[in-house]
C-alpha cells in the first residue's frame, strides 16, 4: 500500500510540472499523499495542573498554533475568506523551531545578521525595544546593584568586627553559598532571571549572617580561654575553635532552620505570582542548606590558620 501511494504521488508530480507549461493553465497543484510530518505531545498534566490548566486548554493552544484557527472572516465584494491565524509554514515543518528560543538569545541572533547583511545609511541607526530592551535595563541596574550590595555587606561586618580580616573572613564563605543555589536552579530547570538574581542577592545576606554567626562564635570561645591564660599552643587553639564551632552548632542551625521554613512553603505554592517567588527562593533555599555545611568546615579550618599565624608573629616579635 505505502509503495502504491508512492507510485501515485510521483506520477502526480510529474503531471503537475507537465500542466504548468501549457498556456492558458492558472494553477496546477497534486494532492501530497504521502511525507507528512506527525507529531505526538505527551501533555504532563501534573506540571499544567500547577498553572491551572486542563488538558482540553493546552490541546487547543496546540491545535491553534500548528493546525489554525479561524477568527473571522474577510469579505471581497460576493466572496468571503477565512482568516486563519497559526505558526508559518517554517515553525510548523520543524520540530526544534517549534521549541523555540529565548528573547535575548533570538534579538542577539537577529542584531549579528542584520549587521553583517545590512548597511545602514549615514545618520540612521536601529533601536531593539521591547521585552529585550527591558532586559538590557534590567541587566544595567543589576550590574550596578550587585557589586553595591557586596560591598554594603563588606562595610557592615566590618563596623560590627571592627577587623577587616574577620569581615573578610565572612565574605569568603558567600562563593560556597553560590554552589547549593545553582545547583537547586540546575535540578529545578530555572533559567537564569531577573528573579533570580534578587534571590542570590538575598541569599548574599544570608549567608553573610550565618558566616558572622560562627565567627562571632569562634572569637567569644578564643577570647575567653586568651583571658585565662590558656591560649599558649596550637593545641589550645585548635580546643577553643572546636568549643566555639562544633559545640555550638545547634544555635547556628537554628538560625538557618528558622529561615528555610519561612521559604519552603513557597517552593510548594501554586498561587498567582508563585512561579515568580519560587525563581527568588530557590536560590536562598540551595544556598543556605550548602553554605550551612561548607561554613560548618571551611570557616573554623581558616580561622585556625589566620590564628596560628597571628600566635607565631606575636611569639616571634616577643622574641
């Protein structure tokens, strides 16, 4: 049967490029039989129904954009049209256009092409607005604010430290705060966003309070133990940081648990806006769970060093 409809629509071919030729023919046109492209959608109604939406919803959004739908009718004198409104023929024949491309990636895309294939007259210029446009604002003010915000964060550990090496000391624990956010992004499939960045902005914050949290610590079991007298060897010192971190560590678990459960309920709502907010704190979620581990080691394990070195230079001026 498929070889039969094969011969058919090849002699029909040939028949349609026969006819053209012949003066007096308007149109010639062979019915395609055969090499239509199908597509199967599997809707994943756990994800629609998160937005609200049924099945018959997304079925008709799908019938609209590749199959058409009439909206009205155009009338030329007796004769009337259909309007016909879907994806042109390129999107449709196409199974990774109809996935589409983001509005950054696709006016980049557009702007080199049109710089290499058009030249422009002497005093003209081209303006991309539009959702791209707002982006470009959005990513001006980000640039500006996240560099402002690190640097707001430095000067407030410093005022509370009153050490720059202390204040600095909470700076390099927000990197190992970055692993567990992009990660939770990553596994979730969010795209990098305005919203997101506010969350890694906040995220900064808290990472921050947990790092002043075990230093804070750190110092109040070091000071008390150089009171009395006890701190005369690395081992000493290494006995006052175990105090000061390990045994301490259920208030600063406390300090995170509080936050991270005034942030799960959002991850889980479906509400209008939800998509928004979980893009804001799913980084501070991620974040703070990696930085509450990494800080739990990496910030005593560098404060014993800064210490030591500080016991060895004190030794040696005494000398």
């Amino acid at each position: 049967m498929t070889k039969f409809c094969q011969v058919l629509s090849e002699l029909g071919a040939k028949i349609e490029a026969v006819v053209r030729r012949i003066p007096g023919t308007l149109s010639a046109y062979s019915e395609r039989v055969t090499g239509g492209n199908y597509l199967d959608f599997k809707i994943r109604r756990d994800q629609i129904a998160r937005y609200g939406l049924t099945v018959a919803d997304v079925q008709g959004v799908i019938v609209s954009a590749i199959g058409g739908k009439n909206l009205t009718y155009t009338v030329e004198g007796l004769e009337r049209y259909p309007v016909n409104l879907r994806y042109s023929r390129e999107l449709r024949d196409n199974i990774d256009m109809l996935k589409g491309v983001d509005v950054g990636t696709y006016v980049e895309n557009v702007k080199t092409v049109v710089s290499r294939e058009i030249k422009l007259p002497v005093g003209y210029s081209l303006a991309w607005s539009g959702q791209y446009q707002n982006m470009q604002e959005a990513r001006k003010r980000l640039n500006l604010v996240v560099p402002l915000t690190l640097i707001i964060i430095f000067v407030l550990r410093y005022m509370h430290f009153h050490n720059f090496s202390e204040a600095l000391l909470v700076m390099a624990s927000l990197p190992f705060a970055l692993v567990g956010g992009v990660w939770l992004l990553y596994l979730l499939n969010y795209n990098l966003s305005v919203a997101v960045v506010v969350g890694f902005i906040a995220l900064a914050g808290l990472a921050a309070e947990t790092g002043v949290v075990m230093v804070a610590y750190l110092d109040e079991a070091f000071e008390r133990m150089r009171r009395e007298g006890n701190i005369i060897s690395r081992g000493a010192l290494r006995e006052a940081i175990l105090e000061g971190s390990v045994e301490r560590v259920r208030p600063k678990l406390m300090t995170v648990s509080t936050t991270l459960i005034g942030l799960l309920p959002i991850m889980w709502g479906t509400e209008t806006g939800s998509q928004v907010m979980k893009r804001i704190a799913a980084p501070m979620v991620g974040g703070l769970i990696s930085s509450t581990v990494l800080t739990l080691i990496i910030i005593p394990a560098v404060y014993d060093l800064w210490k030591s070195w500080k016991l060895r230079k004190g030794k040696g001026e005494d000398q």
